[in-house]
C-alpha cells in the first residue's frame, strides 16, 4: 500500500513538473492558495490546504491528517528562497493526533502525541505551482498513552501507570507534493 502511494505521487510530480517547472512566467507577488498532500513520520498522512501570502518564498499549510490509529491535524510554514526546478527549504511543522486505539484490537491502550518538526527539504518544480518533495530533520514528540494497566493483570500488590513519552532529537521525515493555483 504505501509503495504504491509513494509510486503514484512521483508519478504525478513527474507530469505536473514537466510543464509547471519550466514554465518561465514571472512569478509576482500575489496571493495564492492551493492544496498539499504529504505522508510522513510522525505526522502520518496528510491532506489540505496551502496558501502563499503575497510573498513567493513563504507557504503556509493546514492539514487533516491520520496516523493509522487516530484522526490529528497539523500546520506548517515553509521558506522557499530559491526560485529553481529544484530548491532547497526550509520547513516548521506542529500537529497532534487525538487518542486512539489500534484497530482490531479489542482493550488496547489509546495512544496520542503532539510533534514539532524542523525539516530541511529538496524540492522539485515551480515555487508558485506545482512542487514535489523529499524532507527530513528532527522533531520533539510528545506522547501519553492511556489504559496501559488494562492491557496486562499486573501481580498483587504492584500498580502500573499509563506511560509518557517525550523525546527531543528524534528523527522525522516527510514525502509530498503542493500545488499553488
């Protein structure tokens, strides 16, 4: 499932770059929206909307996104100073997924977590249309898990907690595509 996803949208940045990239029209600095799809760890899979306000080499973007376990949402900003088929950016990311259980799986803890990602991308395409792109760098999550003791019949006299999890540094990664109109 994910190949083929992964697949599809290379496929789709190949044709969109084919005319969006070497356009040569003056980019200008107006206002444009447009939409945003990206898979990614940890901010699972992402649809919505992205917006460039007045200035070329800022994009602004708010998600819905799922994580295979719970609905979360997340918004980003991206610097993008290089006007090239292929640029360099710069990109701050912050969402959270609401508690969810695994599926299947009856009497599983729920798990939630909010993220904060810095990602360096490399980007392929028009900066004011279509743009394909590979990110990475680092995030902090922030992770609570709730009925963690219902999970497992601890022995007597011992009680267990529900876990929590804050890791600073931990790798984050991201594969997508914006399309400005």
């Amino acid at each position: 499932m994910i190949k083929r996803t992964v697949f599809g949208m290379c496929l789709v940045a190949m044709m969109a770059m084919g005319g969006s990239a070497m356009a040569g029209e003056p980019e200008g600095n107006k206002f444009r929206l447009g939409a945003g799809l990206d898979v990614g760890v940890p901010s699972g899979g992402s649809l919505g909307l992205v917006m460039s306000p007045w200035i070329p080499q800022l994009k602004l973007g708010v998600y819905g996104s799922y994580n295979g376990l719970a609905p979360g949402m997340k918004g980003s900003a991206t610097i993008d100073p290089f006007n090239f088929p292929v640029s360099l950016t710069l990109t701050g990311e912050v969402g959270g997924f609401w508690a969810g259980q695994v599926p299947g799986v009856n009497g599983s803890p729920s798990v939630s977590y909010t993220y904060e990602n810095l990602l360096l991308g490399l980007e392929f395409g028009k900066r004011t249309g279509f743009r394909f792109y590979f990110r990475g760098g680092l995030t902090h999550l922030d992770a609570n898990v709730s009925g963690f003791q219902n999970t497992f019949t601890p022995p007597a006299n011992v009680s267990v907690g529900n876990p929590h999890l804050s890791a600073t540094a931990a790798p984050a990664v991201g594969i997508g595509f914006q399309w400005l109109f």
